[in-house]
C-alpha cells in the first residue's frame, strides 16, 4: 500500500509540473482548508465453525476533522480535462460506540442448539485522533453542446484513494472474571488476562481499541461548470461512483482472536459528490467554496462496512 501511495504522489507531482509549464493550458492550482464529520460503523462476526453467533460492532460518530486539501484542475484545448485532488485531516473529537455478543460454547457439536448468548455488552467511549488521507485523480472528454450558453460538461474516469485511522480508549470494557469465563480464542483455549502477566509488556496492556479501514478502486463520474458570462463567479459540480476494495484491520482486546486480529478486504462501492462556486477577485485569483459527500459501504455475511462523510472547504486559487 505504501507503493501505491508513493506511486500515486508521484504522478500528481509530475502531472503538476508538466501542466504549470503549459502556457496554452487553462490550468488552475488552488490550496484549502475545511472542516469534516465522518460516520463509521464496522461489524465483525466470528466465523461459524469458530463460534456462532458471536459479533463485535463499532459504531464511531461525530468525527470532528480539521482538513487541509490541495487541488489541480486543467483544460488542454478542447478535447483533454484532468483533475487530482488530495486531502489529509487531524481528527479532533468523536465518539464510539461498542456492541458485543459472546456466545459461550457448551459440549457437543457447534449448533444453534448448542450455543447460547453469554454476554452482551455496549460500551460507550471516546475517540482519542488520528488521521483521514484522501486522493483521486481523473481525466476527462469535455462534451461540445449547445443546450446552454456557459454549461460544460465533462465525463471522467480515474482512481480513487481513502484511509481513516481512529483510536479510542476503553473506559468501559469487559473485566477480566468475563473475559476468561466467556470468551475462548480461535483454537477455543481459555483466554489469559495479558495484564495480570508481571512479564506482559505496556502494548499488550494498552486499553486503547484501534480500527483503520482503507478504500480504494476505480471510479466514473460526470463533472460540470457553468461560466456566468456578465459575472465573476461559476458554479461547479463533480459526481463520482466507485467499485473499490475495502480493507480493514483491527486491533482490539475483547478477548476472541478473530476480532481482536482481523485483518481482511472486501469488495465495495461508493458515490461521491462535490458541489462548489468560484469567485475571482483579482485577475486570475479567486475563492472556492465548496460541500461534499461521500457514502462508501461494503457487506459480506459477518462483514460489513459503512462509511459516509459530510464536509466543507474555503480554498485560495490562482489559474495559468
């Protein structure tokens, strides 16, 4: 993923680069700040012949995000668009919300019969920060209409790149009495409170819960503008619908390996869209503000992911 990553920052820099050094090109670079809310739920089920009837679900909400954004937008002539656009926040507050279900085994075969609910805790707690990353690059044909004076419009095809990574601590969770007598691990051994260990060390002590979950894929889209021929403002959109894969990894203590260990990627699919106006205010200077949306969701059985995202960003441009 790192290679990906690091692949991808090379090509927006080069592409900026080689579009900045364009004099026939109608190229726009604009830098900005927002601020973001973020809801994400994650469940996670243990496998059948591991244990029924046994899930975790995570549900985080009121991710407050401070957001900084880069964006590059260019027109070679009429028959070539392209766009990438970057994005990193600081995830200032949140809360989380835990439920569990842990079924204890009982002797014979692993039936419903078999198995029953032994506990089912819900635990609410804070999210103590981390970080969102977001990047996507698109190219585009820009259509030649006549329908309105002004309206362009522009079907796109590029990739994609989102990643949040949240860290919560438990104030609440389970104590040891439960733990041990509830939950066994994936080989259904007892479980051994790590911290009542004199020998254990401080990672495997950290009450703190941690879940990153990553999405990316390609993507089509339409984007439009209208140019407001007698003013200096347009008005702007950019529609986006993504088949992904979505990867997430979790480390946790709730006790069942499986859970507190996953690691795993999944198809998904998700929607963006962006809605904005430009102002300029002095020659090729201008405002862009802006509000988007982003709902992104993946759903196996004892796997689901949903993701969405509301935002808002000012930035300061300036067009070659």
């Amino acid at each position: 993923m790192k290679k990906i990553i690091s692949a991808l920052s090379a090509l927006l820099f080069t592409t900026t680069l080689a579009f900045v050094g364009q004099v026939e090109a109608d190229t726009a670079v604009q830098f900005g700040i927002g601020y973001r809310t973020d809801y994400l739920s994650s469940e996670i089920g243990a496998p059948d012949e591991v244990r029924l009837n046994t899930f975790s679900k995570l549900k985080f909400k009121d991710l407050e995000i401070f957001t900084i954004s880069a964006k590059l937008k260019s027109t070679c002539g009429d028959c070539a668009y392209y766009r990438a656009y970057a994005q990193y926040g600081w995830i200032l507050d949140g809360d989380v919300r835990e439920s569990d279900q842990i079924a204890q085994i009982s002797s014979g075969p692993l039936t419903p019969s078999t198995v029953s609910c032994s506990i089912n805790p819900v635990f609410h707690n804070d999210v103590t920060g981390r970080y969102v990353a977001d990047f996507d690059i698109a190219i585009g044909y820009p259509l030649q209409q006549c329908l309105c004076e002004g309206l362009q419009l522009v079907p796109t095809l590029g990739f994609a790149y989102d990643t949040i990574r949240l860290r919560s601590k438990n104030h609440d969770q389970l104590s040891t009495s439960d733990r041990t007598a509830f939950v066994l691990n994936d080989s259904d051994r007892p479980v051994v409170d790590a911290c009542s260990s004199s020998t254990s060390s401080s990672s495997e002590c950290d009450p703190r819960n941690k879940l990153r979950a990553t999405v990316w894929g390609p993507f089509i889209g339409l984007d439009f503008a209208y140019n407001n021929q007698d003013c200096c403002w347009n008005l702007y959109g950019e529609f986006e619908f993504q088949w992904a894969r979505a990867r997430r990894e979790r480390n946790s203590h709730l006790g069942l390996h499986h859970i507190d260990h996953y690691r795993r990627s999944r198809q998904a699919w998700g929607w963006k869209g962006k809605i904005g106006s430009i102002y300029f205010f002095r020659c090729n200077w201008y405002l862009d503000g802006n509000i988007s949306y982003r709902n992104v969701w993946s759903h196996k059985h004892h796997d689901e992911l949903k993701w969405r995202s509301y935002a808002v960003e000012l930035a300061l441009g300036y067009t070659f």
